[in-house]
C-alpha cells in the first residue's frame, strides 16, 4: 500500500535526525536547568544556547523568546492579560481566526469584554482599513492570524499593525498579537519588521514534536499560572529541554532553506491545481487561488468537489493510501428534532457556498513531498472523484 | 464443599407469579439470565413462586447488584443477612443492619417496624413474640431508633426458616418479563436515539434480540458503525447478550438512487432495510422486528409509509416507540445510558441518499411496484450475506 502523506498543516511528520538529538539531550541533559550544580549548569547553558538561535532566526531578541507548550497556549498567555485584569476594553480578531483564538475570544466576550471581527475581503484578506472600521477607542488587544491553516490565505499583518498602531496617533497603542503557528516554516518569519507585540508558534508544525511552541513578546506579560518563575515567569514550570533543542535544530535546518521549499511548493501546488481543474465542477478557495497568488501559501490547497462530500472522499483516498484532510463535516442531521447543523465558519466568511464548503478537502504540502506523489494523487482523486460521481449520478 | 458465602439476596419477581401453567418457564429463564450475567462468579440461584434467592460465593456484591437492577423480570431485590436461630444472634445481625441505615439518616433518627414469619414451627418464639422482643431489643440498643407500625422509614423483614434470613429496605428492579420468554426479535439499530429504546423496550418484555445495522462505507464513517457496536454493548447486559449483524449497504443505496424516482428512496430504503431484517429473523428464528419509528416522526414514519414498508415482511413489526413524544424517548434513552452515545455526531452523510421532498403519503401499489421494479433482491440478499457478525457478550468484555 502507499502512503502519501499530504496534510502537513495537520502536522508535519518529525524530523528523525532531529528527534534523535533531542533523544541525547534529554539523556545527557537532564539536569534541572534551575539548578546550581553542573548538571543544571549545562542544562541552563543548551537552553541559553537553544533560544538565541531560535530568537537570531526570527530576528528578535532571546529575552523576547519564551517556551510554551504550545499555540494554544501561548494564544491563551496573550489573552489571559484582559483576564487577569491586567488590559481592560475590547478585543478585535480576524473573522477567520483559529479556534484556538476564536474560542478564547468568544470565552472573553462571555465574561464581558466586547469582541469585534474584522471581515475580509473577497480574496480573503482583511485589508487594514477593514482593520480600522471594527477598531475603535478601546480596542485593547488585536490578534490577526499570519497564515490560515484551512484555506492558506497569508494576512498582510505587518500593514495592519501599523495602521492599528497609527490609529490613536501614536498613542496608547492596542496590544498586537498574531497567531503565526502555520506560518512557521512556510512564511519567512522576521518578528523586527513585522512589529508586532506577541506570536504564536508551535513546533510540531515543522518537524518538531507535540508539546513545544514559543510566544514571542516585545515585552514581557503576566503569566497565567503561577509557579517557579521560569521563563520568567511568563510561564513557569521546568523547562521543556529536550523539546527546545529540537525545535531549535528543525528550525535552524528549514528556515534556511525556506525560499528553496517554497519553490517546490509552488511548482507542486500549480501541478495540483492544473491537474484538478480538469475535474468538471472543481472549485478553488478562494476562487483566486492560483497558484502563484502572493496572498495564498503555496504550502495548502483547498478545493472543493460537488457533489461528493469532502468526508467521503478523505475516506477513500484515505483508503487509497493518501492522507488529506476535511475542514467541514457533512451538515445532515441523522436524527430529526435535534438538526445539528455544522457549518464551516471560516468558509462560511468566505462566502463560500454550504455545498461547496461541505464538498471541501484541503490538500497540505511539506518539503518531503515529492512530485511523482503529486502526480500519482491527481490521478487517483481524479478517478475516485468520477467514480464516485457517477455512483451518485 | 463448604463454600463462603459473601452475599445473599432476596429477589421478587412481578407479572412472573401470575403466569398460569408457563410460570414455571417464565422461572427457569430468570434463573438461566441471571446466571449467564454472573458469568465468572460463583453464584446459585434458587427458589420460585414470586421468591428467588441469590447466593454470591465470589466475586464483588456491587456487581451483583447492579445485575439484579438490570435484570428483567425482577421487581425488587435486598440483600439479606443470615443468622442463627436464636434471638442473641438475630438481635446482633438485625442490629448491625440498622444501624448502617440510622447511620447513613439525614437526621440521625429512624423509624421502623418487624415484619416476622416463622416458617420452622419448633422455634420457641411465634411471629408475633418474635417481633415484640426485637422490637425491644433494637431499640433499647440503638439511639435514634423508633417504632412507627403504621408508616416506618424501614420495614425489617425476618424470616425463620432452616436459618434466619432478615433484610430491611429493597432496591427496585426494572421490572418486566426475563428476556427470551416471548422468543426473539431482530432489531433494526441504526445509531440514533429511537431505535436503542425500542429494543430495550421489547427485551423488557421478554424478546430476546439480535440486531442489524446498515453501513453504507464509505457514504457512511466506520465511527459511526463503532458508535452503534457501541450502543449494542449498552443494550447487551440487558439483553442477556447481543449478536450485532454490520450489513454492508452501499451497493443496495446506489442501486436505489439509479433506479428509483428520487422522492421515493427514503421508502424504498427502508423498505429494502426490513427485508433484510426478515432474512435475518428466518435464520435466527425470530418471530417478529422490531424498529424505533414514532408516528409522524419523520416521512417514513406515517401510517402510509409503514403500510408500505412493513408490507415486505410477514413478520409482525413492533414499534414501541409509536406513540412516544421525542421528549419521552429521549427521557428513556437518558436512563438506560444510550443517549450520549446516540448523539455523538458521527452521523451519515445521507444527504447523498435522502432527499429533500419525500413522500409521505405514499400510493400504496404504486410504491410497491416501484420496489418490485428496483430489482434489489440480489443486493439485499448478498449484503445479508456478507454481513459482519459481532457477539457482544452480557458482562464487560475486559474482564
């Protein structure tokens, strides 16, 4: 049986060489890194050592880099500051936010502070003036995802940021984070330029495993637990080592090589593309998403199939040794009286059609994909696909 | 052999006594389903005419327990203390029982009244006496506790026989006739909340049944077919045991949608579903189906839509459910604990196959000719076929 792996955005398969350091280091360096003994010593130096060079690659300083277990969780360390009491007044999110943004602000909204959404536009992207209609006096925290992990749509957040920042005349900026846990890897990432105030990463998105992500902030926030003060007690709880210097080492071998893995993205992603618009009725989202669209990674494709439905056809080609993924389930309601209606919602701000978000997949590419299994998955969905249609009529 | 006995229960059975010359049958059968539960446990059921008695000589009690709560046919259960024949050590163990009970009182007061029975006619002390000094005895003995013989928080049962047998409070059964006495059913189970309650409904009445679920992959996910095995495995401990037949239904839908005027699949399905259900009954030896539907549910449920579908079967249909409110359904699903599994959302994609405007006043011939002429008797008798078999056993598998 094959096995084409094509939902990187998922996450990524690890890096064996990787995971192999990060296996030595947690033998080799376990020392607590708190501790004033040698084994502590060596340990506080791997993570010194770790989070310079992750801060060099993303340009920022290592006292900006602190380690999380996660996106959600930093994402959670970024709100929890209007929690905490510490900010007061209203949220403004992209309207096509993660749910681990999304659902942390409607938790805010429920506790009572106002959350407004900036809608985008046609193509997806939310325009900084858009970002200016839902700002307003009291916007007091901002957070606008880089890169979305449904549709690949690339926020231009560096010039929302300045236009959000502008807005009061320089003063009494709002809080500006971005969710930038997909566009680790497939955007080049450079946190000077981009001026905002916090990002979310995560590592298992490139390589690293489940369990580390980084929160990257100008200046330091409260944490949301308490605890032994590491990371300065942003988030404190004993370093994640082994963890780190992985994530580290995945960094410093892909970043690199980003334009280089983009490229290939690009040649595949336009494969793809030129081989499923062949299938009658295909559709593309957003529709203007070609291949070379700036706005639009070159790392996700969605598309979408009627009739057939995304979940059906992510079994088959499931079945068929490909592994792609759904953002929508299918919307019937198999029991009367109680319609559980599941709706796309990023979709849904799209514009795009119940039908079509229902008849979705999205297809993720990595660097290790190759082109031979592009080629071999356009032909085997584009058969699945027929005989499928034909079955339904 | 001498074997410890670590708990012993009373068990009362309902409409089981009035059952004239089969009561004897009706008898054997609970003793045979409360076996079977007991599986791996040394237990012996003994008794009839309205009484049994359980004696666990291993295992847990509260296993016990909760297969008396879950066994059909029984209407009341207690556990029962066993002592000497003589009032010391009636007095004792009586004692012991009640203070538990004045223990565990809110208020730390408690009334109660004797009920006693002298069987053995050599004890030295009649019914009556029996209860007099007992009465004295506990009281004097344990603070908080009152006589009320009119209205007494706790009957104290005694009992003297070969031993003396004394219990307070019963725990209720759920009633109904054993399971298997009024034969077998077949079960049309799909994952929703009605159809797991209809079963429940005709195993409390003494049907024992297997059950036939359509998987129509890839149309529909392989969870939602875990999340019907896993309905079954609620169902089984009830049912004394559960065969679960997974028919692949796919070809059957996609013959149907070629060859049937879309308004009419729903029907045709679902008529095609009871023939299938009929082939199962005439090799289990079932003598009738069983399905959820509740009148005017949905399309398929009306008076018109189950003359049809029901009219591919000369077995009986039951329906218990047919004049059940959603609400009430759903209050059953909820007890019997199926209900959160029912509405896990893996649902069917049948939008593929459901459409938007069924019939649902059918004609009744031009419907049947509409079967005839779909022609699925090839399909349903091969996904019969080729069914996948499950047995769920009536006690925890990983035990």
């Amino acid at each position: 049986m094959i096995s084409t792996y094509l939902d990187w955005a998922a996450t990524a398969p690890p890096d064996p060489e990787a995971l192999d350091y990060g296996h030595t280091v947690a033998l080799e360096y376990f020392g607590n890194p708190s501790s004033l003994h040698s084994y502590g010593k060596k340990a506080a130096e791997l993570l010194a050592e770790s989070r310079k060079r992750i801060a060099e690659l993303l340009n920022c300083r290592p006292e900006q880099i602190y380690f999380t277990s996660g996106g959600s969780e930093s994402n959670s360390i970024v709100f929890s500051q209007l929690l905490l009491g510490v900010r007061k007044g209203s949220i403004l999110i992209g309207a096509t936010e993660h749910p681990s943004v999304w659902e942390t602000a409607r938790a805010c909204a429920e506790l009572g502070y106002p959350v407004h959404e900036a809608k985008p536009e046609k193509d997806g992207r939310i325009s900084p003036d858009a970002a200016l209609q839902a700002f307003s006096s009291e916007t007091e925290l901002v957070s606008i995802m880089l890169l979305n992990n449904e549709t690949g749509i690339v926020q231009d957040v560096k010039s929302i940021a300045a236009a959000l920042r502008d807005a009061r005349g320089g003063k009494k900026p709002p809080h500006i984070h971005t969710d930038a846990v997909q566009a680790l890897g497939k955007e080049k990432i450079d946190l000077e330029d981009l001026r905002v105030d916090s990002a979310s990463f995560s590592g298992h998105k490139i390589g690293a495993p489940r369990g580390i992500g980084i929160l990257y902030l100008r200046r330091p926030l409260q944490g949301l637990f308490k605890g032994g003060g590491q990371e300065k007690g942003v988030r404190p709880g004993t370093e994640n080592l082994p963890g780190i210097t992985v994530l580290a080492r995945v960094m410093e071998k892909r970043l690199p090589l980003i334009e280089e893995h983009r490229e290939q993205a690009r040649r595949q992603k336009a494969r793809l593309m030129e081989g499923l618009s062949e299938i009658p009725g295909v559709l593309f989202i957003p529709e203007q998403a070609a291949g070379r669209d700036s706005h639009i990674s070159p790392f996700i494709l969605k598309c979408s199939f009627p009739p057939v439905p995304g979940e059906v056809l992510q079994r088959i080609l499931s079945d068929r040794g490909y592994a792609v993924s759904t953002g929508s389930a299918c919307s019937s309601s198999a029991d009367r009286g109680r319609k559980k209606e599941k709706i796309n919602r990023v979709l849904k701000v799209l514009g795009v059609s119940p039908q079509a978000a229902e008849s979705s997949i999205r297809i993720s590419l990595g660097p290790a994909t190759r082109d031979e299994e592009i080629e071999a998955f356009v032909e085997t969905a584009t058969r699945e696909i027929g005989t499928i249609k034909e079955q339904l009529g | 052999m001498n074997r410890e006995l670590t708990a012993h229960y009373l068990i009362r059975v309902g409409e089981i006594g009035l059952k004239g010359n089969n009561r004897r049958m009706f008898e054997q059968q609970l003793k045979e389903n409360i076996k079977r539960r007991l599986k791996g446990l040394e237990a012996r059921v003994t008794g009839g005419r309205g009484r049994f008695f359980l004696e666990l000589f291993s295992g847990n009690p509260a296993v016990a327990e909760e297969v008396l709560a879950s066994t059909f046919g029984i209407v009341a259960f207690a556990r029962v203390r066993v002592s000497d024949k003589d009032m010391e050590a009636i007095a004792a163990t009586a004692a012991e029982l009640l203070q538990k009970e004045v223990r565990a009182a809110a208020s730390g007061t408690l009334s109660f009244k004797i009920n006693a029975k002298r069987t053995d006619k050599s004890f030295l002390l009649n019914s009556y006496q029996i209860a007099v000094e007992l009465g004295d005895r506990l009281t004097r003995e344990i603070p908080g506790l009152t006589v009320d013989v009119k209205t007494p928080d706790i009957p104290l049962q005694v009992e003297v026989r070969d031993k003396v047998y004394i219990w307070g409070p019963q725990s209720t059964g759920p009633g109904g006739l054993p399971v298997g006495c009024a034969g077998k059913g077949i079960l049309l189970l799909s994952g929703g909340i009605d159809s797991p309650v209809a079963g429940w409904m005709m195993a409390k009445r003494g049907l024992k049944l297997d059950a036939v679920y359509f998987h129509a992959y890839p149309y529909t996910s392989d969870e939602a077919k875990e999340k019907v095995v896993q309905l079954a495995r609620i169902l089984a401990p009830w049912n004394g045991g559960m065969n679960l037949f997974v028919v692949p239904f796919t070809k059957t839908q996609l013959k149907i949608k070629e060859n049937v005027p879309k308004e009419a699949v729903t029907l045709i399905m679902r008529a095609g579903m009871m023939q299938v259900a009929h082939m199962a009954a005439e090799e289990r030896g079932a003598g009738a189906l069983v399905s959820g539907e509740a009148l005017s549910q949905v399309a398929s449920q009306t008076a018109g839509s189950m003359r049809f579908t029901g009219s591919v079967t000369d077995y009986p249909v039951f329906r218990p459910l047919i004049g059940m409110d959603k609400e009430e359904i759903i209050r059953t699903a909820e007890r019997i604990r199926t209900y959160e599994t029912s509405i896990l959302p893996y649902e069917d994609c049948c939008t593929i196959f459901s459409p938007k405007h069924p019939l649902t006043s059918p004609n009744f011939s031009k419907i049947q000719g509409i079967y005839r002429q779909a022609g699925l008797e090839k399909e349903l008798t091969e996904a019969y076929e080729k069914s996948e078999r499950i047995y769920i056993p009536p006690y925890p598998e990983t035990e």
